[in-house]
C-alpha cells in the first residue's frame, strides 16, 4: 500500500513542480517517502472504513461524510452536492496550474459482503452489498498521497492546484458525464486515475483494456388479464421482454468478438395468474470503439420494436449510463513509468500470499499468489521494443499478454476492424488510467 501511494505522490508531484534541478527534485521526492511511511496507518485506517460502509452507488452517503470530512480538516475546500448527485463532492487545494485532478471510485456491487482477510467466500451480512472491487482503497490512497504533495509544495512554495473526487456509482455509469457536463475537468492539466489490479501499469494512446458501453432499460406496456379465466384479452409485457431476449441471443452470434452485452429484467410481473401489463429489461451494451457502442444500440431497439409487433405492446426505453473508451496521454505515462520502475512491487508477506491464493483456489484460477518479480508496464511499445520483449522467456504473464494482444490485433486486420479513433475518445482532459495494487479503470 504504502508504494502505491507514493506511486501517485511522486507523479503528482512531477505535474506541479516547476523546473528544477535533478537534485532538488530527487530532494523532494525522498521527502514524500518519509511523509508516506508517516502515514501508512491512516492509509489503513482509510481503507477498513470504507471498507466497512460498504454502499451502494448513490448511496454512498456515510463514505462521502468520511472521505470529504478528512480532507476538510486538512485544508481542502468541498464543494458537495456537485452535479447535484447527492453523494458527489470535488475537494480543492491550491491556486493556478497546473491543475492536477485525483479521481477513484467508491461504491459497491450487490451480494458481494465479504469479511476482510478471509481467502473465501464468507459474508459479513449474506446478501449485503461489499467492495467486491476495490473501490475502498482507490480515494484513500489519492488522499495520503494528496497530503503528503500539498506538505511539499507549501515547503517548496510551488504553485498549482490539486483536486480530488469520488467516482460515485461507477458500476452504474451513473455519474462521470454529469461531471464533465458541469464542467469538472474544464481546466484541469492532467487527470491521474487508480484502481485495483493484479500489477502496477500504464499505457497510453487508444485503450487495449477496456471497453465503452451504454446502459439502457426498454420498459414494455400490455394489457392486463386473468391468465385463466381470459388470457386471450391480455397482452404480455413480459411476453416483450423475454422475446427481446431470445432474439437479441441469437443475433449474438452476429456480432464481433469484441462486444460484450448482458442484462437483468428489473420488472418481471407480479404474480402467475395476472398477464403482465408492464415489464422491463435493463442492459449493458459493451464494445471497444464509439461507433460498434451505437450499433449495438440500434440493434437493441430493433429487438425491442420486433417484441412488440409480435406481442401488440409498446416500449419505451431511457439512457441510465454510458462510458466511451479512454485515449491516454503519451508523456504523462511515461513520466508515471519512471516511478513505477523506482517504486517497484511490495515484499509480499507468507500471509499475504497465502491469501492470495485462497481467493484463487475460490475462484478457480490457478494458484499462483501474487507477483514477486518488477512491476511491468503496460504503456505501448515502439516497434523495436516489441522485437526486443518478444526475445523474453517463454511462459511469462507478459509474454502470455503480448500473444493475447497479437492475436486479437491479427483478427481485427483480418475482419477490417477499425482502429480506435481519437475522435470518439470524448475525454475532457489529458488522462491518465492507473491499475495498482491497492487502490480498473472505470469501466463497470
């Protein structure tokens, strides 16, 4: 934990320095690591609070009083309420540029209560939602390392603004438009994003690893009747809405290797004997580029219409969230890459590993434990470096990615998949998505 923070210390740090001698900047940077190790209880303490709320997006009111309260103590000015999202907040320290905005998520996923340090699966409360995620440590971690930078240049008496906000029902796609609408990231120089993942990484230009959706409900209308006495005189809604599924199923097979589509039925009907005279359906329309997202779209509301002509009900249909694939900042990765490589991965503990392997043999992956070897980055690589990495042993994760990676690229070319076009990146600020270790980038 205590290397993630200082990760993003050190490359906040590197955005509101001005230019200085390698000297002084080594200075300063050894200074954020005793301020670090300083505070890895509070880090701690941070992380099993939020932890412990364990909240739903939007509703993640006991998180936002914590998280936004600590940093009002420290200084910072909260504005709540932003975008008028109850739970949204952005804390502000500073003046002038750069501006360097901290963002990480917060909210939780149903079902997923789990008690802390247990490799397998036993819940707090069974049912109740959990950090099934890691959105507890993401906003914890940006803090200490906010502290401990805002110390630095008070000292140092550099100029710039630092910025933190909570990503707020991230597993709805619910909140982060609204927030380049309001004007969050209007003028901010660099937006450095963490969460969880099995290593630490970067990359930059088009993202490999991720993907953009939109989510969408199609709400049916019939007519009620007695599934009995008169089912001639009803019409099923729910009829509706399982006929999209099955269709939507087939036409599956149709689709590029690249989508992903999934959905829950939100409102089935109430009771057997009662033709439904309202139903609905909620899905996740995933894809890798902003025009195969839309495509998706038409296709789903081209089931939905189908549905009704066989079944004599109508539809509507709302936009509950969408989230477009990242376009990354070149320098800024590469200027994280460096103190990911003077970072490096944790000592992991006999405990910690053990752990890890527990929630392997759980999952039914193979049990490996964590990562022992040089944090690896994810950042693109020019073509000479690819010759070079394509010498390493045989057998690694990273050999292993990079054949994952070629032979998707290879079926793209054969399939005339288009390459990720700037233009459909709509991200508002040079960005960067950070995986860690303590604390994926935002895609629900």
């Amino acid at each position: 934990m205590r290397k993630t923070v200082l990760l993003f210390a050190l490359g906040s740090l590197a955005f509101a320095q001005p230019k200085v001698s390698p000297e002084k900047e080594a200075s300063m940077k050894a200074d954020l690591v005793g301020q670090i190790d300083a505070m890895k209880k509070q880090a701690q303490v941070m992380v099993d609070s939020v932890f412990s709320f364990g909240e739903l997006g939007f509703q993640e009111f006991e998180t936002t009083k914590y998280l936004s309260g600590i940093l009002e103590k420290e200084g910072f000015t909260i504005e709540r309420n932003y975008a008028g999202i109850p739970t949204a907040w952005v804390a502000s320290w500073g003046s002038g540029k750069p501006v360097i905005s901290l963002g990480s998520d917060i909210d939780d996923i149903p079902q997923a209560s789990q008690k802390p340090g247990v490799g397998y699966h036993d819940p707090i409360v069974e049912g109740a939602p959990g950090h099934g995620e890691g959105h507890n440590s993401g906003v914890p971690l940006n803090i200490i390392a906010a502290l401990a930078v805002k110390k630095v240049m008070e000292r140092e008496h550099l100029t710039g603004t630092i910025r933190l906000w909570p990503g707020v029902a991230e597993e709805l796609v619910g909140t982060k438009a609204y927030y380049v609408r309001a004007g969050m990231f209007k003028d901010v120089d660099v937006c450095l994003f963490t969460h969880v993942a099995a290593n630490m990484g970067v990359s930059w230009g088009p993202s490999l690893n991720q993907n953009g959706l939109v989510s969408v409900e199609y709400m049916f209308k019939g007519e009620s009747a007695h599934a009995a006495a008169a089912p001639w005189r009803g019409r099923s809604a729910l009829d509706a809405v399982e006929l999209m599924d099955v269709g939507w199923d087939f036409r599956r097979e149709h689709l590029r290797l690249a989508q992903r589509s999934h959905r829950v039925i939100t409102d089935g009907g109430d009771q057997p004997n009662v033709v439904p005279p309202s139903a609905a359906v909620w899905y996740y329309f995933r894809e890798a580029d902003y025009d195969h997202i839309m495509d998706m779209w038409h296709i789903g509301d081209n089931m939905a219409k189908a549905a009704t002509l066989m079944t004599d009900t109508t539809y509507t249909s709302r936009l509950l969230g969408s989230a477009w694939p990242g376009y990354f900042s070149r320098p800024i990765a590469e200027d994280m890459q460096e103190n990911i490589n003077k970072v490096g991965l944790p000592q992991w503990s006999d405990d910690d590993q053990a752990l890890a392997k527990g929630m392997q043999k759980e999952l039914k992956q193979p049990e490996r434990g964590l990562d022992a070897g040089a944090a690896f980055s994810r950042t693109r690589a020019t073509p000479g470096r690819r010759r070079r990495h394509g010498r390493r042993r045989r057998g690694t994760h990273a050999h292993r990615r990079r054949q994952r990676r070629h032979r998707r690229r290879k079926l793209e070319r054969a399939h005339h998949h288009p390459a990720f076009p700037l233009e459909h990146s709509r991200r508002p600020r040079p960005q960067l998505g950070q995986r860690n270790l303590d604390g994926h980038a935002d895609r629900a």
